[in-house]
C-alpha cells in the first residue's frame, strides 16, 4: 500500500469512529448492555442483603425438643412453627421441615442436608451426615461470570451486524461511498476503514463491560475473554459488511439485516450446539472456554471475504 | 370518540401490509429469503424430537473417600480423580460412617440406609412437580425475534424515504398506517408460527392445546411494541438499535418475570404480564383459563401499543438534543452509576451471605473498570464538535508546586468512612475510598486511572459544567457515602488543576500516594 493509501486509511478510520461517537444513538446503545447487566446484578445483591428471608426450618405447633431445635440453631437455623410443616416446605415457607423423625424437603440442598444432620444424630442413625453449608468458592462465581461475560459480548456481535450493514447502507444513501470512490485509494479501503472503526468502538464497549463483569463477579482470565469477544466482533462487523450487498436504506435494507443478524446468531447458536466446534470460530467461541487466538485468526478470514465482496456491491 | 379512533377502513390497512411485503421482500429470489431463513430455524424445531429433559435431583455424583461398593455401584456415581468432590465418605473416632456434602441424591441414601439397618429419618419429598414447558415455546420466541429487522425498517424507512408524508397527504389515517405496518409482519410471525405448530402437532412432537391461541399473540405484541419503540426513530439505523436493544431483552426479561411468579405466585398471577404470560403460555405449562388470561393480557397491550404508536406519529420524528448541559449531564450520572456498580458489589457478595466471592476483589478489578468508563466518557466528550481544550500544563513552575502542595494536602485530608455504623455501609465506603487511591494498587494500574478520572472530572466536566459542579460530581461519583472527605480531595484537585493543569492534579494524587506508603 502507498504511503498516501496509508495517511487515507488512518484519516478514514479516524473520521468514521468520530462519526460513530457522535451518534448519541450510538452511545446509549453502547451503554445500555453493561449498565443493565451490571446494575441487575447490583440490584438482586441489595434485595439479598437487605430483603433476604432468613433461613427458616418448619417443625409442627407444639414441637418442644429442645435438642434438636439447638441443634438446628447451631448450623444457623431458624425453628418456626407452623400447623402444617410440609405445605410450609412445599409453598416456600421454610427450607426444610422436621418433626423429629420425618424430613420433608423440596429440593436437596445444604439447609435440608443441616436439617438432616441434626436429625440423624438425634435418632441415633448408624450412619452421619455432616453438612457443608459453606457458600460456593469464588472459581464457581468466577465460571458463572465467563459466561455472563460471553452473553454480553453476543449482545455486542449482535450490534456489530447493524454497524457493519448500515455504514454502507447508510453512506450508499446519502452519497458518502461515490464521494469516498472518487479518492485515489483501493475500493477495498473504505469498506477496511469502516470495519476497523465499527471494530474500534465495539471493542472499546465490550471490553468495558468485561471488566464490569470482573469487578462485580470475577474472571478466571479476562485475556481469553477478550481474545473470543474481538474475534467475534470482527466477524459480525464482516458478516453485516458482507449482507449489506447493494441495499440501501430505503430499498431491501431489513431483508439484509435480518439475514445478518440470523446468521450471527445461528454463529452463536452452533458453540451451544457443538461446544468443540465452538472453541475454533469465531461468534461461536464466547460459548466456550477456548483461548480465542484460533477464532481471531479466522475473523480475519471473515474480513477479507467481507471486504472482496464490498469491493464487488460497490463497483459502479 | 378518540382522534386517533375516528376512521379505520381495511382497504388502506390491506394496501399498506402489501406495499411493506412487496417493498421489503422484493420479487424473484429476494423474496425468498426471509421465509427461506424462518423455516430454516422453525422447522427442525418444530419436527425434531428431542430428549425427555432429566430429573433436576438426578445428577452425576463424584465421590471420595471410604466409599462403600453398594454406593459406587449407585447409578450417577462416579469417584473423583482429583480433589474436588461432592460426597467426601469419612469414618469417625467411634467407627460410624459419615458422609460430608452439601447435598445428598435419594439413592445414595436409600443404598447407605439399606446398607447399615438401624434407625433412620424418613425422607420424604414436598416438591410440586413442574411442567417443562414445550417447544412451542421456543417457536413463539423465535417468530417474535426474527422481526427485528422488519420492524425497525417499518416506520423509520417511511419517514427517511419522505413517503409518510405522502401517506398522510393521501388522507390514510395515522392508525391505518400503524395498523398496516402490523398487519404485514406481526402476521408475517403469526403464519411462521402456526405453520412450525402445524409440522410440530403433524410430526406428533406436541398435541394441540390452548396453548395454540397464545403462541401467536407472541409475535403480534412484539411487533406492536416495536413499532411503538421505533415510532420517533428518523431512519433505519436509529429504529434497529432502539429495536435490537430493547425487544429481546425486554422479551426475556418478560417472560421470565412472567415465570416467576407463574411459580412462586400463582399462574394468574403470570399470566397477567403482557407478552410475557404468552410466551410463558405458549409453552404448555399452565391450565386453559391462565393461558387465555396471557393471551388477553397480550392483546390488550397490543392494542394500546398500537393506538399510542398512532397518537405519537409524527412526520419528522424525534429531534435529536446535543445540548452540551444535557450531554454532560447524562454522561456525569452514567459514569457516576458505573463507578458505583464497580466499587460496591465486592462489598454486597459479603453482606449477602458469600463472602468468597468478594475477598479476592481488590481495588485494581474496580480500577479497571474505572479506566474504561471514565475514559471512554472523555474520549466521546473531547471527540464532540463543540469540545473545548483540555489544560494539561498551565505553567510548569506552578504545576510542580501545586503537585507538591496538592499532593501533601491529600495525605493529610480528613474522612468520613468510620462513621457509619453498618459494616455493610463502613466497608463500602472504605472500598470506594482506596478505588481511587493510588497508594492501593501497583503503579501499572493506578497511573491509567490518575490520568482519566483526571481528564473526566478535572479536565471535561470542569470546562463544561464550572467548578462547583466538577467538584459535585466528583464527590457524588467517587464518595457518596463519605462527603467531607470528597469535598476535601475534589477541592484540593481542583486547586492544583487550576493553578498548574491536569498534569498538576494527577502530580498531586502520586505525592499523596508516595506519601501515605512511605508513613504505612
């Protein structure tokens, strides 16, 4: 590439992510993924600690032995009486129910496993049950945060099909791409600087709101993360270059965005299906827990077929 | 009666729904394509047979310890390789057996019971069996969602092509152009979504139920809501990122609120979500008076959608507001509310009863996060048209000794974070106090969030907004539950800016940093 196709390049790219961040459009779409995210996860911690029910076993009205009502305390229970100590369970009004001898429980879970302790040392039972009732190591919260991770960067792919498919439909429209046709660079450039901006900003969004995710939940590894969240926004950027064909906004634009966006989405759909497959393309890899090198490179892929067929739609 | 009820005639509804198809799918092979792309998702749903979901409490177990042969012959049970295990079999002092879990599968128990007799609890299971909800479900998601692009083209193309001008020069009422619009797609989703039923009940996957009334409701009230979000959008661009942002997760959002309280309510109670009670309908879990309440539900939202996009309709749409007050504003209390998600949550995990999960969550996770939303805030403000510049280096004589001063007052600076007696609120305000300290993370971590909270606070908001409310902001972004003490580092911040630039102020704040390490 000559020295003027580079300078053209840059000032291109510059001038498109300008136009980008100066849509307030654009902005509040950026923001909206991890705000909500971020502040659902905020929202359900407050009514956890401040609205949370105790943890409540129901044992029958009149039930007096002392023992095991301690012994409950001690695995940090509450014993409330009710007439009806199973429709308590059942209807969510307790953990777990007990009257000594029957253990009434919905789902197994640590406080029914505590209840079941106390009651078996009480009985005498020939063998034990000791339960834990430690919370879940912070790797499990961390497992949980790579995929909240990997949802919100497909809701950002997502928005790389809309980038990629409207720059071109968009500028087609109001005489942008002829004004840009006549510089003297390669037809292939603009479409480049177009998927290099939209990259830009999305990049800049998504691995903004990885690093939410990681403040508030926790990454094993955001390296990995991030790798498959850049690889993914490449390809949809390229898929919704590569529909946008020769729609403009007024003509045939939402058949071509609804094809993109389908296609993103089967993308993402095929790492649920086939988690191995999922590990080496890119959409399909926020699924999976793949070091990401393997779909960057082959986004790279997507983008040059992308801007070959740009090149194509844009010849006059 | 209402203006907007006052003529409704079908021949314009018809001729608009035709016009949107025609201009929309073309002819020839264009034509094909979205019902080609709908049937390629829908029909292997509807015809595939799928596997009976499994029973929640029926799960591999992994297993360590002295573990009797009748449980490792239990089916699920497999023994762990490495260290992690659910059931850990342990023999205590007087010889018993004891098993260490959070929970215990009912076979496992029945194999240990049978397997030593004596006295044991008798255990017996009070949950209320839940219907998994059928494929239609997932039909009735996918007819809405395939929508999306047609509804943010509907009226956002109208009036960037100028032709919803002319629409309503030709006497077509604005509810008979909303109507047509609707018309065109949401039954566009309501054929994909009977035609899916039809292969799913031909094929014998599923049987025909009421739940056949409430699946189609579920693209016509997404379709309605869309255009009702779209309807100020001036062109395509605007209506599908309004559209591809709010629908599906106002659609998921809806549906599982619907859920919820289908399960912790009542089904009526579910049901009466609109939307999202025919989603949750169309799946076949609830009996026939609930799923025709969602469908009810959804039908009235539909046309209340439908008559307000009508009211609203407007040729030129929304203006669009670049007020740099509005802007900053706005920009002030996003970045203000993604601080405070950052900094808080580590504290919450522990006060919501995991502390695990918190502990290792030091202040650099929340720098991070602060680099990225301060910084991208400023690079949009600087990047504006109407932006101003930004005063790095007032003189450099001056910002040496504003650094200096400003950096000694800082180590000094009194605060307010003991006071709360709550050890929720102490330890949050703490945690926000040493977010933006320096002395608190490595020098790698703590310089990109100097020189953005810097250029944010100091640099954009104080050019934008003045003085007094740079400071505001500051202490409401970085310290809301320690006001005296970010009052005292915004005003002291703010001095050394003034006097010698930002450079001065970020100089300030490693002074401090130095100085508190050196006195630790």
């Amino acid at each position: 590439m000559t020295r003027r196709a580079l300078l053209t390049f840059a000032r291109l790219w510059i001038v498109h992510v300008q136009r980008l961040l100066r849509e307030g459009l654009v902005l509040r779409s950026l923001a909206f993924p991890p705000l909500l995210t971020s502040g659902t996860l905020l929202a359900t911690l407050l009514a956890s600690t401040f609205l949370g029910t105790p943890r409540v076993i129901a044992v029958p009205r009149g039930y007096d032995d002392a023992w095991l009502v301690a012994a409950l305390a001690d695995q940090g229970l509450t014993v409330h009486a009710f007439d009806d100590p199973a429709g308590a369970v059942r209807d969510r009004y307790a953990a777990a129910g007990t009257d000594g001898r029957v253990l009434w429980q919905r789902l197994p879970d640590p406080y029914t496993t505590a209840t079941e302790q106390a009651v078996r040392d009480h009985l005498g039972s020939p063998w034990r049950i000791r339960a834990r009732v430690d919370k879940p190591p912070a790797a499990d919260a961390r497992r949980f945060g790579s995929a909240v991770a990997g949802l919100l960067a497909g809701v950002y792919a997502l928005y790389g099909v809309v980038f990629g498919a409207a720059s071109v439909a968009r500028d087609r429209e109001d005489g942008t791409l002829d004004a840009e046709d006549m510089l003297p660079v390669p037809r292939w450039i603009h479409g480049a600087t177009r998927l290099l901006s939209g990259a830009t900003v999305l990049t800049l969004a998504s691995l903004g709101g990885i690093a939410f995710v990681d403040a508030t939940i926790g990454l094993d590894d955001p390296m990995p993360v991030a790798r498959n969240t850049v690889a993914a926004m490449i390809a949809t950027l390229s898929i919704g270059l590569g529909s946008a064909g020769r729609a403009g906004l007024k003509s045939g634009f939402a058949v071509r965005l609804s094809i993109g966006l389908l296609l993103a989405f089967a993308s993402f759909l095929v790492g649920v299906a086939r988690p191995a497959w999922g590990l080496l393309l890119p959409v399909a890899s926020l699924r999976g827990d793949g070091d990401g090198w393997v779909p960057l490179a082959l986004s790279a892929v997507y983008a040059v077929g992308a801007l070959l067929l740009f090149a194509r739609s844009t010849r006059t | 009666m209402s203006p907007v009820l006052d003529r409704l005639r079908p021949a314009p509804v018809l001729a608009i729904a035709r016009r949107d198809w025609a201009l929309q799918l073309g002819r020839g092979r264009r034509a094909w394509a979205l019902p080609v792309i709908a049937a390629v998702l829908l029909v292997p749903l509807a015809a595939i047979p799928w596997e009976a979901p499994s029973d929640p409490t029926v799960r591999r177990l992994v297993v360590t310890g002295d573990v009797p042969e009748a449980v490792l012959a239990s089916p699920h049970v497999v023994r762990a390789r490495g260290p992690r295990a659910d059931l850990v079999f342990e023999t205590d002092p007087d010889g018993q057996p004891v098993v260490v879990a959070r929970w215990l599968s009912d076979a496992v128990r029945a194999t240990l019971d049978e397997a030593t007799p004596g006295t044991h609890p008798d255990v017996v299971d009070v949950r209320v069996e839940r219907k998994v909800p059928s494929r239609s479900l997932l039909v009735a998601l996918i007819t809405g969602s395939i929508l999306t692009g047609a509804v943010a083209e509907a009226l956002p193309g109208e009036r960037s092509r100028r032709t919803l001008e002319t629409l309503l020069a030709a006497a077509v009422t604005r509810l008979e152009i909303v109507l047509g619009k609707w018309l065109a797609w949401g039954g566009f989703g309501v054929v994909a979504c009977f035609a899916a039923t039809a292969i799913s009940v031909a094929f014998g996957r599923q049987e025909l139920g009421p739940w056949a009334l409430a699946a189609p409701l579920v693209p016509l009230g997404t379709v309605a809501s869309g255009l009702y979000l779209v309807r100020r959008s001036t062109d395509v661009v605007g209506g599908a990122t309004i559209a591809i942002r709010v629908l599906p997760a106002a659609l998921a959002g809806l549906g599982i609120l619907s859920w919820a309280l289908g399960e912790l309510v009542s089904p009526w109670a579910g049901a009466a979500i609109p939307i999202g009670g025919a989603l949750i309908a169309s799946g076949d879990i609830w009996p026939v008076a609930p799923t025709l309440l969602g469908a009810a539900t959804t039908a009235a939202l539909t046309a209340a959608a439908l008559v307000a996009t009508a009211r609203d309709l407007e040729v030129d749409g929304a203006t669009s507001s670049s007020a740099g007050r509005t802007f900053i504003a706005a920009s002030a209390a996003v970045g203000a509310v993604a601080w405070w998600v950052a900094t808080m949550t580590p504290a919450l995990w522990t006060a919501a009863g995991n502390p695990h999960v918190g502990e290792d969550m030091g202040p650099e996770r929340s720098a991070l996060a602060g680099v990225f939303t301060f910084g991208t805030l400023a690079l949009v403000a600087l990047g504006r048209p109407d932006a101003a510049p930004v005063p790095w280096v007032r003189s450099a004589p001056r910002a040496v000794l504003a650094a200096l001063g400003g950096g000694a007052l800082l180590a000094v600076s009194p605060s307010g974070a003991d006071v709360w007696t709550s050890p929720t609120l102490g330890e949050i305000a703490h945690r926000m106090a040493s977010a933006t300290n320096a002395a608190a993370m490595s020098p790698w971590q703590a310089l990109p969030l100097l020189l953005v909270t810097e250029l944010w606070f100091r640099g954009v908001v104080r050019e934008r907004a003045g003085r007094v409310l740079s400071v505001a902001v500051w202490v409401l972004s970085t310290a809301p539950l320690d006001p005296l003490g970010g009052l005292c580092t915004g005003a002291v911040l703010l001095a050394a800016a003034e006097t010698g630039g930002l450079t001065a102020a970020i100089g300030a704040r490693l002074v401090a940093a130095a100085l508190l390490t050196l006195a630790a």
